[in-house]
C-alpha cells in the first residue's frame, strides 16, 4: 500500500469510529467520488527535496510523490480527524497538503475567537490593587476563598475602579515589600492546593501594572490566571527557505504535559519568569526545547508581539506573547531537551496555514503566533476580505 493510500485508510478507519458518520458512509461511499489534489511543480519539487529532513519520518522517501498526488474527501472525514487530540504526523501531512482556498479566513477568525473567550464575563470579577496600581483581576466566587486568610487579603468598599461589585482584593497593609507579599501569598497558594488552584509548578511570574513597570511581588504562575495578572512568554517560529518556500518546524507536544497533551506547537515558546529578560530567556528555551545551539540561537530575530483575553470559570488570562523568528540551516534538526515535546516536523507554511483553517490540532494560543507570521511573509494578503479586522485582532488583550 502506498503513502496516499495508507493515509486515506487510516481516515476511513478514524471516521468508521463514530457511530453517526459510520452509519451516513455506508449509504454513500458507493457514490463517492474524490478530487484528484494537484500541487504547483515549485512545491511538488520541495516536497522530493525534503526527503533528508526528518518531516517526513514516517513516510517512505519513494512515496512522497504518492502523498502529492495523493486523493482527498475535504469535508468527509476532517469534521472526525480535525477535533481528535489522537491524530498523527500522517493525518498533519495529509490535512496540510489539501487544496483550499487561501483568502478565505473564516477559520482564521475562528481560531482567534477561541483564544479570547467569554470576555463578557469579565464583569464577574473585581480589580486586584495594590499601591492604587491595578494589577490583575479576581473573580468574585475565586476571592470567597482568599476571605478565609484575612491577615493576607482586604476587601475593601471601592466605587471608583469600574468594580461591578462595588469593593476589590487588596493585600494587608502590613505586607509592605515584594519579598513578604511573595512569601505569604505564595503559603495561601499552598494552603489552597491542587484542588482549587491545579497545575502548581513552583515557578514565579513578576505582579506588575504593565510590561517593565514597578514588580510588587512574584506570584505562582498557576495562580497567574486566577489572580487575572498580566503573564508574558516568548515565542519564535522556527524556519527553513528552501527554493524559494518556506517551511515550519512544528512541534508535536508530549502526551505527558498536563496542558494541551499531543498537541501541535510551534518550535520554541515558554514562559516569561520573574528575572531573566526576553533575550535571554528566548536562548535558553531555544536550548531546552528544541536543542539549538547559542551560535544559531543568537541569530532570532523579536518581530513584535500579540495578546489575548480568556475567561474559563474563575480564570482570567491576560497574556502578551513576545514573538521571534529565526531561520534555521537547512540541515539542522530539532533535538528536545526537556521531555515537552514528542516529535518535531518540517511542515510547508501554506499547508500550516491550512492546518490552522481547519483543525484544532494546535495548542490554542500558538495559533496567534504562527497566524502573526503569516502576515509578516506574505502568506495573508490585503486583498483578502477581513484582513485589517484580523491584524487587529491578534492584540485583542491589554497589549501593555
């Protein structure tokens, strides 16, 4: 069986999974008919090329050609494949690879919603203040657990910050230095637990009004979100140009994360700590994450930045992500350090971009980044209809 074929089979299986779409297939697959997938020779030519590059590990060299010829029904089997966290390289390479029609951005747009939900729900949250500096937001069921440490927190009448509820969260008049507001709340984080505040990771992220303003203490990112403080991270888009195409290393996650497990991300992305500037951090997640050494590391490039506003429950996530590229040798391939990535792919940009159209096979917020490069090579024109509504929507957050 060749690789277009062995790809086909495996959605046909996936798909037969589901009782519903099972059922609809054995009426219809007698007269189905699929479109033959024509790539233009420039990418056809890429693809033969690529053969020495681990994007195609799973694929025999001698079937590439097969894959760019290879048949599919768009809207058969993708509703299946396209919300399962169990996909494969083979399900990314042959989703990617399908012809669609690149002006239309509907999923772009969607994957953009996804990232800023509920925003409505924002008035269900009181201003965290302190020194009369807004730095996050609490919501009002979350802060009925922060009343129990009354030497810690206040909650004082407040008519003046835009609170729905007419008071906010403080913290005890008595905590007068970062070092003792980061010791006693980090003992509340603590005392409250995995079972209200899951995922603690024993790493600080700085409390502060905005971007390089005054830092009033360090706060367990766990509590990042449920504290509604404003969490930075730095995120670069790793990739290749090869006769006039550029390609991205994608990342696939591993199962063990206890966020987004099996999920797509770009090359290299972390969290912004308390201490250490973007440069620098950018470096060392190079490193960790994707074993690129200082001499190639050094060469990423910031190209800006985008942010976002989720709401789930009782967490308000205000993020800013600094984004950076770096053009990566052809030979070079991806190497994980730290045990958060399973596998890495080389993956052409336009069938990225297909990918973000169609699936939600990416780690939510890292479409925002790759969406942002898009823009900046070429791969999103003016002409297509929404194209100012998306570039603003990209900083949809407090972008400060």
């Amino acid at each position: 069986m060749d690789a277009g074929a062995y790809i086909h089979h495996r959605l046909i299986l996936k798909s037969t999974m589901v009782h519903s779409i099972s059922k609809m297939m054995n009426n219809c697959l007698g007269s189905m008919t699929c479109k033959t997938l024509i790539l233009p020779q420039t990418l056809r030519n890429s693809f033969q090329s690529l053969h020495k590059f681990t994007c195609f590990t799973n694929v025999p060299p001698k079937s590439i050609n097969s894959i760019c010829n290879s048949t599919s029904n768009k809207t058969g089997f993708y509703s299946t494949i396209s919300s399962s966290k169990n996909f494969t390289w083979d399900d990314v390479i042959h989703i990617g690879q399908s012809q669609f029609d690149p002006s239309d951005l509907s999923g772009i747009f969607d994957q953009i919603r996804a990232c800023n939900r509920n925003v409505e729900k924002k008035i269900e949250f009181v201003p965290f203040i302190i020194d009369d500096h807004v730095v996050g937001y609490i919501h009002n069921g979350f802060a009925d657990h922060l009343r129990t440490f009354r030497d810690v927190f206040l909650f004082p009448h407040d008519d003046s910050n835009n609170s729905h509820f007419g008071w906010h969260v403080t913290l005890h008049p008595s905590l007068k230095t970062p070092a003792d507001r980061t010791s006693v709340v980090a003992g509340v984080i603590n005392c409250l637990g995995e079972e209200v505040i899951p995922g603690i990771r024993n790493e600080l992220f700085p409390v502060t009004s905005s971007f390089g303003a005054h830092v009033f203490f360090s706060l367990e990112r766990a509590a990042a979100p449920y504290f509604g403080i404003k969490a930075y991270g730095v995120h670069m888009n790793g990739y290749v140009e090869r006769e006039d195409q550029k390609f991205l290393w994608l990342g696939k996650r591993s199962q063990a994360k206890p966020t987004y497990p099996g999920m797509l991300d770009h090359l290299v992305a972390g969290g912004l700590p308390h201490g250490i500037p973007c440069g620098e951090n950018m470096t060392k997640e190079c490193e960790e994450e994707a074993g690129i050494p200082l001499s190639i590391s050094k060469k990423v490039k910031p190209v800006g930045a985008v942010s976002y506003t989720d709401i789930d429950g009782y967490r308000l996530k205000r993020d800013v992500l600094f984004c950076y590229d770096l053009e990566l040798p052809e030979n070079f391939v991806p190497n994980n350090q730290d045990g958060e990535v399973e596998s890495f792919r080389l993956i052409p940009v336009p069938h990225v971009a297909n990918l973000i159209k169609t699936t939600n096979f990416f780690k939510r917020n890292c479409t925002l980044v790759i969406i942002d490069f898009l823009f900046r090579h070429g791969y999103i024109c003016p002409e297509y209809v929404g194209y100012l509504d998306l570039l603003q929507s990209l900083r949809s957050g407090d972008c400060s």
